[in-house]
C-alpha cells in the first residue's frame, strides 16, 4: 500500500511504526474471510481491510477522527485472526491499537461513552472494585430489562449467580516446590480473573508446585494493563504495565526467574509484547526482559511434560481456542496436546479460528455483535457433544458458559484434576452431559 506521511510525522515513532504496516498490506482481502465482524455484518469496513483504509486516510491526514471512523474502528474485536491469515505478515495488531490511542486523544466521544469507558477502565482492572461491582450487578440483575441501554444490560448480564469464594493464594507470597524443584517462575494473577473465578489461580499453582515448581507471586502484580490498553488509554495501561515490569524484573534481579506464567491468554498477549509498548522508554530494557520470559501455562507445561496423569475421567472435552491464544500468541496444539495426555477425548469445533464475541470489554461495549458470535460459537461447541468445554481464557468461558448448560473449565483446572487436583467446581455445578453422542 502507498502511503504519504511527510517527514514530520514520521518522526513519531508510533506513525513510523503504522506507515511500516500499512506498507506491508498488499489490498488481497484473504483477511475478510476471517474476520469475524465482517461475517456478521457484511460491510468491507468492518473488515480489516476496511478499516486499514480508514486508519490510513485517519493518521496519513492527521485528521479529527469522525464518528464512521470510530465506529468502525470501535467494532474490531482485536481478535487477530486477520495476522493468522495476512500471507504479507500485516502486524494488524500494533497498527489498530495506534489507531484507538489516536481516537482517544482526538475524538471526544458522546457523553454516555465516555462514562462506560471511564468506569470500566476504574473498576475491571481492580479486583477489589470489580467485585463490589459484580455483588450490585447482581442485586440490580432482575430490574436488567429496565436498562434502556443495551450495554447496560449486558453489564449486569456478566454478573455471575455466585461470587467465587477469596483465595487465601491472592497475595504476594512464594510457593515451594513439591518435588524436587527444576525452576521459579512467576505467576501474572490478573485482575478480573481474580473477581470471576478464583480457581484457575489455585489450579495453576498446585499444578505448578507438583511438578517442580518454586511459584512466586510478586508484590505489586497486578493488571497487566490490556483491558485499557485496548481502550487507547495509553497512559493507563503503560501505569499498570510499568507497575508489572518493576515487580518482576525485581524478582528476576534477585532470586531470578526462569518463566513468568501467565493463565489468560488475553494478558499472556499484552505481556509478550511489553517490548514493543515501552520502545524508546526509560523502561525497554526491563520491558523486554519480561517480555521474553511471558509464557502461556500451557507452554511452561508442554516443556516440563505432564507427569501421573491418571486421576480425571476420560471426558469428552470441546476445546475452544481463545483468540488470543491461537492468533496472538501462536499457541495451538499445545493444550489439545497436554488434554489428550492427560486422558481426555478431545474434540475441536467447526470454524474454530472464529471469536465467541468475550473480547476483553468488547462483549460490554458492543453487546449485539458480541451476542451473535456467542451463539454461533456455542452452538459449533454443542454440535461435538462434549461433557465439558475447555478454554485458556477468563473472559471466553465467561462468555460461553453464559449461553450453554455444558460446564466450562480452564484448561489448567483440568490438568491440575489429572494430576492429582480436585475435579473442577463447574463441573459438578452443571448439568450431567450424556458421555456420548
């Protein structure tokens, strides 16, 4: 694609960096075919390609951003299926996160916007908040039909029917391993996971600890800063990030670390790309140090390798690949693999590259897309006929098991069960399945 930034603006590193991009892009359209919001609603800008034109035409005229513009670019999931697919290798990511810093710093959105936005980016990334939240969502639950906003009612909607119970492990502290030890690694808790299911932590951790793991939670984790980062509120997300780098790399210069373990796939993508964010900082470095040593729970356990995986039933397990797992981070076979080790039938839906529509707050913000992808989503889920539905990110089980009676569970909840863990608690609150076809 040609582009014309003159001199002046390419002495910004960000428009440097999305001229690059935008160079790359070839016009070939293969990333429509993907796209998960140009499937439901048929218009080329809400495409990637689509809104590449509009990012371009935005930055390249140093413009105001108009309300198309926002629109369209306010209904990309960031799911990245479009990088999967790119045969030129299109780093769609960095150039649409530019694009919503842009608008943010640009564009003043409608009063009611602003608001959602305000409050998300002030209660999600705080577990504390977030679960005083969820505890009046779910008072205020029955009255959701009275909401004239969609999104409103899509708020009180997330509210799950019962609050997990607080972790005694949701502090900083350090876990000794409980067999020889091979490695110390760091545990990235999160923020929202900590309000909405606080056994993926635990599950992570007696997984971890039972196969050699000295397992650290340091003090001053917290969010990693994807939830506003995604936002465009750069300098929210770079606090929560900078906040993160310095917790860890004082671990690392200390007892050091050979892995900082991140159980949300969503959050494992931000990390991985710490580098990229804090380029030109007084922070890159350190960044970067983090940045390499990112690793999804899955990758930590397919290098160290399951061990006794003789303790769950063989379920017939629907695996869903999280967007951010399978498009961000690249990572596929790994936990179809450690499943099937640990004695589970593995099945993979149809049209499996397609988001369920959770997307960090996109399921809030655009409840109507987000709607029609859950469904199409649960139903090729249903359609293999599992007994439970595994997923490695908070916010997609959040959003399946919202639309199916089959139980969802975090894919470590069942590794850790297989290897000596207890069965995971959704399981035993959901419907019996029938064990087959």
């Amino acid at each position: 694609m040609q582009t014309n930034f003159t001199p002046e603006q390419l002495t910004d590193p960000a428009t440097a960096h999305s001229n690059e991009i935008l160079r790359s892009c070839v016009h070939c359209g293969f990333c429509t075919a993907t796209c998960p919001t140009y499937m439901v609603l048929g218009d080329e800008l809400d495409s990637p390609r689509g809104r590449i034109y509009l990012i371009k035409d935005m930055l390249e005229n140093s413009k105001v951003p108009d309300a198309k513009t926002v629109q369209h670019i306010d209904r990309c999931l960031s799911c990245l299926s479009c990088m999967t697919t790119c045969p030129s290798g299109v780093h769609y990511m960095h150039l649409v996160d530019h694009a919503r810093e842009y608008i943010e710093r640009h564009h003043k959105r409608r009063w009611d916007d602003r608001a959602l936005r305000w409050l998300l980016a002030r209660i999600l990334p705080y577990p504390g908040r977030f679960r005083l939240a969820l505890i009046g969502a779910k008072l205020a639950r029955p009255f959701r039909k009275l909401m004239p906003d969609a999104r409103l009612r899509a708020m009180l909607e997330m509210a799950p029917p019962q609050l997990p119970r607080r972790s005694p492990n949701d502090r900083p502290q350090t876990f000794a391993a409980q067999s020889p030890r091979r490695r110390r690694v760091a545990l990235l808790t999160g923020c929202a996971q900590r309000a909405l299911n606080t056994d993926i932590n635990d599950a992570t951790i007696r997984l971890l600890r039972r196969h050699g793991c000295e397992v650290v939670i340091p003090k001053g984790i917290g969010c990693c800063g994807a939830l506003t980062h995604h936002m465009g509120k750069a300098a929210e997300s770079h606090a929560a990030a900078a906040a993160n780098i310095r917790a860890l790399v004082a671990e690392l210069d200390g007892e050091g670390l050979d892995a900082v373990v991140i159980n949300t796939s969503g959050c494992g993508t931000t990390v991985k790309d710490y580098g990229h964010m804090f380029a030109g900082d007084p922070l890159a470095q350190d960044a970067a140090r983090v940045a390499a040593l990112a690793r999804d729970i899955t990758e930590v356990m397919s290098d160290i390798g399951l061990e006794a995986a003789t303790h769950a039933e063989p379920l017939r397990v629907a695996y869903h690949a999280a967007c951010s797992l399978q498009h961000g981070q690249q990572i596929r076979s790994a936990p179809k693999d450690l499943l099937k080790a640990a004695g589970f039938e593995v099945l993979e839906p149809r049209d499996a590259h397609i988001c369920c529509g959770s997307a960090g707050t996109y399921n809030l913000m655009q409840p109507a897309i987000s709607a029609e992808l859950k469904t199409r989503k649960v139903a090729t889920l249903e359609a293999t006929r599992p007994q439970v539905i595994s997923a490695g990110n908070i916010g997609c089980m959040m959003q399946i098991g919202s639309g199916t009676g089959i139980p969802v569970a975090h894919t470590v909840e069942l590794l850790d069960w297989a290897t000596g863990g207890p069965r995971p608690r959704s399981l035993d609150l959901a419907e019996p399945q029938p064990a087959s076809a």
